[in-house]
C-alpha cells in the first residue's frame, strides 16, 4: 500500500490483501480447535480475535503522526504493519507444527494425549485428514451452516464498518488529528475487556450465550439512539462492544 500513488493501484493492492486475509480467521478458528477443548476455546478465541491493533495502533499512529519525517504518515504505518506481518507469517511458517507428531513443543509422550484431549470436540483429530466435494456439499445442506455465514457476513459488515470510520467519527466530535488518533485506542481497551470477560462468563454460567449477545448489542444501540437524539455522551465507546460475539459464538 505505501508504494501505491493513485487510486487505481491502492484498489488493487487492497483488493488482493482481501484475498489473501480472507483465510486467516478460519484459519485460526482450526487452528484452536485442534489444540484446545471447547471449554479452553472461549477465552483462547477472544484473545487472539481481541481488538489489540487498536489499542495499540492508535498510539503508533500518534508517535509517527507526530514525528517530523518527508515520508507520509500513513505511508509509514503500512510499512511497519506489513513488515510485521511478513515476519509474524515466516514465523508462524517455521514454527507451526503441521501435524501432532511434529510440533517441537510436545515430548513423544504427549503427542498421543494432545490427540486424546480434544476427541470431545467431535472435530477430528487429524491435522491432514482428506476431503473430498461431498463434504462440502454436506454442509451447506446444514441451515446452521448458513446461518453462521449470516452471521460472519453481519459481524464483518459492522466490525470493518467501526474500525475503519472509528477515526472520522472520532474527528467529528472536534477533536485534532493527534488527539483522534490517541482516542481510538481505548475504544479497543474496552471491546478487549469486554470480550474476555464475556468468554469467561460462558464458562461458569449455562446456555448464557444468547444472552450475552443480546447484551454485547445494547451498548450500541444505545449508542444509536444517544446519536439521534443529538446528545454528545461517552464519546462514541458504546460501539466497543460489538466484537464480543464472535469469540462467544
């Protein structure tokens, strides 16, 4: 993106960074489930899914926002994500183990009971099972499947949606670039805390996930309506609750 100077080409390299992120959260979803157990999942998935870049991206932006450099600021922040991820991903490629039996992590003796441990998660546990097209076809015939496709499409909706406009709307309350930038952090802070502690509570109280995201929508409903009714209060944080479903589900 910070070699991009028109419009066309900054369409392009976003559209192909779509792509090429798109196999991330499944990814990590089975990635979790092939280590851990159910009940280990909840608090696993918020943490990895948990707003962290947020908290700590708008303090970066601050700092290079206000630096004195010839390079644009924004230019700079994608130099550094993207270096990151290139390196987070050469890491991961290294060290990620493939299958049970290879991961350098476990004894000999443990590869047998990590494979044990998550039986109960009726997902298998082979890292390199086969698939062939009926298992596709299997699933779609399954109305909870297209329902979980409902519901990624909505979260990404809404979750791209804030995160992307956090800072205009930020900006519109009068506030400066710098400050802008500094105030989205704690919008993260409290979706991180939020999240873990939603994960937590689904842990010790039964068939409390529905409620939970019920009460994870609330905020920002009132939020909503705060805005319609022209009144300037919390600063726009009643939208930080949002991305607590994801984990719970």
């Amino acid at each position: 993106m910070a070699a991009c100077s028109t419009f066309a080409a900054a369409v392009a390299v976003r559209f192909a960074m779509g792509m090429l992120e798109a196999g991330l959260l499944p990814t990590c979803i089975i990635l979790t489930a092939t280590w851990y157990t159910r009940e280990e999942q909840f608090l696993r998935t918020a943490l990895w899914f948990g707003p962290f870049s947020g908290i700590f991206g708008g303090v970066l932006a601050y700092f290079v926002d206000s630096a004195q450099s010839t390079l644009p600021a924004w230019k700079f922040l994608f130099i550094v994500y993207g270096a990151s991820t290139i390196e987070l991903g050469l890491l991961c490629l290294v060290a990620m183990p493939d299958r049970y039996e290879n991961a350098w992590f476990l004894h000999t003796s443990e590869v047998q009971p990590a494979k044990i441990r998550t039986q109960e998660n009726n997902t298998g546990v082979s890292m390199r099972q086969p698939w062939n097209f009926s298992h596709i076809v299997e699933a779609a015939k399954d109305p909870k499947y297209w329902l979980v496709v409902i519901f990624a499409i909505a979260q990404a909706v809404t979750n791209a949606g804030i995160t992307n406009s956090s800072p205009l709307i930020i900006s519109s309350f009068g506030y400066s670039r710098g400050y802008t930038l500094l105030l989205a952090a704690p919008q993260g802070g409290i979706a991180l805390v939020v999240q873990v502690a939603a994960s937590v509570a689904t842990l010790h109280i039964s068939n409390s996930r529905c409620l939970l995201w019920i009460l994870s929508c609330a905020p920002a409903f009132a939020g909503v309506a705060i805005k319609l009714a022209g009144v300037l209060f919390g600063r726009g944080y009643f939208s930080a609750t949002h991305p607590t479903r994801p984990p719970i589900f």
